[in-house]
C-alpha cells in the first residue's frame, strides 16, 4: 500500500476518477472533492501543486505529500537509475511546485498565478488522472476531452480490458481480441 493512500486496487477510492466543477469562492477557496481528499489519504492538511510538465496540457497538477517525499527520496539519492530526461522533468515540477494548505473542511487556494496562467477563474474543474488529480479551466478541459474523443479507435474498449488483465495471458483479455487487427 502506497503511503497515506490506500491501496489501489483494494478499494476504488484509491484511484483519482471523474470530474468534478467546484466554484471558486470569494476568497479564492475552493473545495477538493471528497473522493479525491480520501484518495489523498484523508484527514489532508496539504497538497503540492505545479503546473503540468507536459506542454500539450494546460492544467495544474496535485500531489499529495506522499508523492512528493518519494519524488525528493530519489533526488536525494542522486537521481540513480533516471534518465536525463526524468532529472530534467523531476526539476522542473519541483521547482515550479507549491505547497497548499487545505483547510478543516477541505478546502484550498489555487495560487493565483497558476489560476491566472491556466484561466481558472470562477470555476475549478478536479479531474482524476487514475494516480494523481489535475485542476483545469472548465472550458480548457471540455477541448481537451474533445481530442481525446476524436482520437479514440476501433477496437478501443478490447485495449481498455486488456490493462486489467491480471493473468498476463493476451487471449484471455477479452472475446473481441481476437479479430482485433494489431
């Protein structure tokens, strides 16, 4: 089991899922969704934000402190065993990360920068990326379900079942995979 997280697979709130729109109050607060707080490993008093690493997203990134610690075990341990390229991602979310506290009832303040640069306004949309959430500009958010949908393929849901497979045998991932062309 992951650290401060139960583990995933034992309990479907261990996976970050779905989507949710929170207004962004007044004061700037906003809600995390209780499904993505008790992923986090609940009670939590606070996360680590950074704006994605991947240029192609336009979002913002949470990590629970457990994530962060493992990603700093490994930095201090010299970046043994990472490729250049993972040094360089590694460096980068750090340096652009924050610590945000959440308050008693779950709530907290996107840094205004971060909100500013991804137009986040009135609006956080929490979306679960299995291992981690993000937070996104509604409309940002709507476009970017829209390319993964225009991408999507026949054959797709045969490919989907096949991640869960627990035998590792490729025939017994699904009846369609067969016919699927490869």
């Amino acid at each position: 089991a992951r650290k401060g997280r139960p583990a995933v697979g034992s309990d479907p709130v261990g996976l970050f899922v779905g989507r949710h729109d929170n207004p962004i109050d007044k004061k700037g607060r906003v809600s995390i969704p209780a499904p993505f707080r008790a992923a986090l490993g609940e009670p939590v008093k606070s996360i680590y934000v950074f704006p994605t690493v991947d240029p192609k997203r336009e979002c913002i990134v949470v990590w629970s402190y457990a994530e962060m610690e493992r990603l700093g075990e490994k930095m201090r341990r010299g970046f043994r065993g990472m490729s250049d390229q993972e040094r360089r991602t590694a460096m980068l979310a750090v340096r652009a990360a924050r610590q945000v506290t959440v308050d008693e009832n779950g709530r907290m303040q996107i840094p205004a920068d971060m909100a500013k640069a991804l137009g986040i306004r009135d609006i956080a949309t929490f979306v679960g990326d299995g291992l981690y959430c993000t937070i996104w500009a509604p409309a940002r958010f709507d476009a970017e379900m829209d390319q993964l949908l225009s991408a999507r393929f026949e054959g797709a849901d045969d490919v989907l079942m096949g991640l869960i497979s627990t035998d590792g045998d490729d025939a017994q991932r699904g009846p369609a995979m067969e016919g699927v062309d490869a």
